[in-house]
C-alpha cells in the first residue's frame, strides 16, 4: 500500500514537472504580441530622418552651385547691363555754348604765343576736338590766316599723341589752344603785329572777335586741349 501511494505520487510530480518545463519553454504568443505591439513602428523612421538632419543641416544661402541672393553676375549695381550715369555720352558743343577768351603768353626767345580759352556757357558740359578757326587782322583789316599744327615752339599737343584728342568742357574746367608765333620776319625785321584775332571754336560756325595783341608771322593754332 505504500508502495503504492508513493509511485503515484511520483507520477503526479513528474506531470507538474513536465508542466512547468513547457510553460517556461514556450511563453504564450500573446505575450510575444504584446511585446511587437508596444514598439511604435514610426521610431526607427523619426530617428533615422532626424540623423540626417543633424548630419546635413539645411543650408540657408541654397544648395551648392546654386546662385546666392546677390543674383547672378551682371545683374548686380554697376554692371555693364545697368545704365549709370557715366554710360551717358557727353554731346558735341553746339553754337553758343562756348565762351572764347585769350590771354597772353610769356615769349620765349623770338617766339610769342597767345592762349585761347573755350569756357562753358550755362553749366552744361560739352566735347570738342580739333583745331580752332583763326584768323587775325592786319591793320588794314586783311585776314591772316593761321596754319594748323599739332604742335610748335610755345606748346601744342604732346608728342606721343598723332592726332588731336577729344577734350570735355566742364562748368570750371574750360578747354585751351595755343595761338603762336614768330617776332621777327624772314629778314630779320620786326614782325607786324595784329590787334584783333577771329576764333571759331573746333566744329562750330559762331566766330567770336577778340581785342589782343599777335605777331603776325608765322602763325600757328594747336589743337585744344584741356
């Protein structure tokens, strides 16, 4: 009878044992569901877009070998498809618009010159290039015309220029041209000398009448300059 109760008992135990072993081995599945549903399916996705950001952070002047806000070139301040003011052409000076003056020049040995000046009248700039009109006067009111030379003995355009330059006439800042020549004639007696001179700025028709002193001899007019 013992015997008897203790192998049932033994046999009970070893069902119990049994039982618990395949409870530890295979947990139930609702559990393993619980635990796959807890995990937000959106966090692998939010973490790794967040990685990136912070690896490549926007950049605020735009993508690389984009143009910035400064725009591309040639659009910008000063460029050479704005127009400024200095795109402006200055005109050509216009009958009226020059005063003309003259003034006398220290002689230089047998030579003696005069110096013409061509002012703006009014405030406005104008260009002029060439060589003035002159004529002077002889005591019987003969005109004697002066011949046209780059340079002379008093002054004239500079020698690394071939051909008369382009000069501005600004409010303040005239043009000038030297008015030359010679004190002694061919013989070696004294020049005679012209008590009115006749300019006609380069390009224009007005002929201005100016009350000066010239040799008559040899006359040169240079072209203007500043």
């Amino acid at each position: 009878m013992n015997r008897l109760a203790v192998g049932v008992a033994l046999v009970v135990g070893a069902v119990v044992v049994g039982a618990a072993g395949c409870s530890t081995s295979n947990p139930p599945s609702t559990s393993a569901a619980s635990k796959s549903s807890a995990v937000p399916t959106t966090g692998p996705t939010a973490v790794a877009t967040s990685s990136n950001a912070a690896a490549n952070p926007p950049s605020s002047g735009g993508s690389p070998g984009a143009p910035d806000s400064g725009g591309s070139p040639g659009s910008g301040n000063g460029s050479p498809d704005t127009p400024t003011a200095t795109d402006t052409p200055i005109p050509e000076c216009s009958n009226g618009q020059v005063a003309v003056s003259a003034a006398p020049m220290t002689p230089n040995k047998t030579h003696s010159g005069v110096q013409l000046e061509f002012a703006s009248v009014g405030g406005v700039s104008c260009r002029m290039i060439g060589y003035p009109g002159v004529d002077l006067l002889t005591m019987y009111g003969q005109p004697v015309h002066a011949q046209r030379t780059l340079r002379g003995f008093m002054g004239g355009q500079p020698d690394t220029f071939p051909t008369p330059l382009p000069v501005v006439v600004k409010p303040g800042h005239p043009a000038h041209a030297v008015l030359e020549g010679s004190s002694l004639q061919d013989d070696g007696r004294p020049c005679p000398i012209a008590k009115t001179i006749l300019v006609t700025p380069p390009d224009l028709t007005d002929t201005h009448t100016l009350q000066n002193d010239a040799y008559l001899c040899d006359m040169q007019i240079h072209p203007t300059g500043p």
